[in-house]
C-alpha cells in the first residue's frame, strides 16, 4: 500500500465510529462524559492517505497550530477509529508527530504517559491508571524559538486533549517578569548563574529542571505550584506536597539537592546541581530580606511520578521569589 497509514487493527465488524476531532469537540464543549464513556480499545484499520507538505518559506514565521500543518499531526484531528484510543495507543500515535515536530522546531518533543502524581486530576488514588498523556519539551530553547508558546496554543485549541485524553505540557518555562538584585549583598545574582548553570542541556536531558521566577503581590501558592504541574490541585495540603517552613525547610531544600549530586557521577551535573544548593543557602538561610520561607515537597513513589522541590519565598513588599527543581526520570 504506497502513500498510505495504517492506524490500528480491526477488532469488530459493526461498530460505531469515533474520531479524534470529535473527542476533541466533545471535550471542548464540556461533555467530557462522551470522550471518557467510550471505553479504551484497540484501534481500527483505518487507511489515510499521507497528504502531500508543501516546504514553508524560510522568511515566513511558522504557523501556530503545528499539528494542523505539519503532515504526521493531522491524524489528530481527522484519524477515525471503532473506539477512543488507549492512553498508551495514543502515545503511540503520536509519536511520528513529536517526531516532526522536533524536526521542524530543532529541539527534542516526545509524548509519554502520564501517571497521575500525588492522586492528580479527580483525586484518583496515585498510579491506578494513566491520568493522560504529557509532551515533553527538552535541551535548550534557541533564543526567538516559539515551540512552546507553538504547543501550547496547538494544544489549548484542541481544550488540551488529544483523542480525547487530557494532555500536560512540559517544558523549560520563560516568564515576562524580570528578576530584580536583592538590595543586600547582592546575593540573587550569583543564583541566578548557578541556576543557568543548571538549566545546561546535558542536565535537562537527563532530567534535571531547574528554574527560578517570581510572581506579582497576591498571588496564591496554590497557583504556583500549579504552574509548575501543570494541571489545577483542589487542596495543596491534601496529600499533593509536604509543606514546611522557614531555615528548615530552607535547609531540607539544600540537603536534597547535595543528595542529587552526591549520587550523579558526571562531575559536570553534579557540580552545578551542587552551585544551586549552595547559592541558595546563601539567599534563603537566616535571611530578614523575606517575610517568609516555604518548602512544598514531593518525592515520586512509582514509575511516571516526579520530583518536587520548591522554595517560596514572599518578599516584604508580598511578591514572590520560587526557586523550583523538578526531577523527572524518564
């Protein structure tokens, strides 16, 4: 069969038909009860014939929606199956789109399941079943590359579902807000170099996430640390983090990270993971500079789960300052 794609197996002969842009309607028009009742199952043969991608002019900018122009995303939105894809069948699907994708864009995508962490989205117990799929940005983001703000309007069009399962975007995040000198000791910029550092992409690509950013006055750590998941928490103190505060939780955070980089054996990851922890006891141990310290901590307990290590620290006049550290064994 020349310029065709085989989508699945036939497991029926009378069948009601589902496809992905429907499931993403669906969602987006807030019957999630259609795209959850269908069960997951195995997928039916579906032959779609590889539309012809015409090369994008080089002086053009990319288009937003990357899954609607490059030719391996299409499918998302027009492959027709008997029932909804599996989490683990759409995985599979998409992996010649992230494939293009990173191609087109020169930087590493890939689609993994998505074990819910810390009970996740509805509260389900923790690892019972996959809570969806995560896209995950790795290495370094060329200065001017828009493949995240690309993914994410590509996936916030579709109410971010792909075949009809929730889809979590992770990736180095660049935020608006400048990071302004401590007005004593000048002691935020050699952190801000060891968390450069940190952000090399022999680290990232071995899991390692660092970043460093604050928040505007009023801002609730609850949204914070669900900025940093990526999906909405219905209580930060039901079970998601272990919360602690001021020089202990300060010194929790440093002791972590030295733990990280006693146990990597490349010198160059464990050196800057170390330069973290250090700049950060000298910012955040016994400092008056801040109102007040906290550490919001979660450890993975099973494959697909993650590390989390983030330090709060509310400046007096109520902004914030977050220093986040993500380990993410994939």
């Amino acid at each position: 069969m020349k310029n065709k794609t085989v989508v699945g197996l036939v497991v029926c002969g009378v069948c009601a038909s589902f496809t992905a842009g429907a499931a993403n309607a669906a969602v987006l028009n807030g019957d999630e009860a259609f795209a959850g009742s269908l069960a997951p199952a195995a997928l039916a043969q579906v032959e779609l014939p590889k539309a012809a991608q015409a090369p994008i002019p080089s002086i053009l900018p990319l288009p937003k929606d990357s899954f609607s122009y490059l030719s391996e995303c299409r499918m998302i939105d027009t492959a027709v199956f008997i029932k909804q894809p599996s989490v683990a069948e759409s995985v599979q699907l998409l992996a010649g789109c992230m494939k293009q994708v990173s191609g087109q864009y020169k930087v590493k995508v890939q689609a993994d399941m998505l074990v819910a962490p810390f009970g996740g989205p509805g509260g389900g117990p923790q690892g019972a079943m996959p809570s969806g799929i995560i896209i995950s940005v790795t290495g370094k983001i060329p200065a001017g590359n828009p493949i995240v703000d690309h993914l994410t309007y590509s996936l916030e069009k579709r109410n971010n579902h792909l075949f009809g399962h929730r889809v979590m975007l992770s990736a180095p995040r660049v935020k608006g807000v400048e990071l302004t000198e401590k007005s004593s000791a000048g002691l935020l910029g050699p952190l801000r170099t060891a968390v450069k550092g940190a952000q090399r992409q022999e680290l990232e690509e071995m899991g390692y996430i660092f970043g460093l950013e604050t928040y505007p006055a009023k801002t609730q750590v609850k949204k914070i640390l669900e900025d940093i998941i990526g999906y909405e928490l219905e209580d930060v103190n039901a079970g998601a983090f272990h919360m602690s505060s001021g020089d202990a939780a300060v010194r929790s955070f440093v002791k972590y990270l030295r733990d990280e980089a006693a146990s990597e054996d490349e010198q160059v990851i464990s050196r800057n993971i170390r330069n973290v922890a250090t700049e950060a006891e000298k910012v955040f141990l016994g400092t008056r500079e801040f109102a007040g310290v906290q550490l919001a901590a979660h450890r993975r307990q099973e494959d697909g789960d993650m590390d989390y290590q983030v330090l709060i620290a509310q400046e007096k006049d109520g902004s914030f300052l977050v220093l986040q550290y993500m380990r993410n064994p994939y």
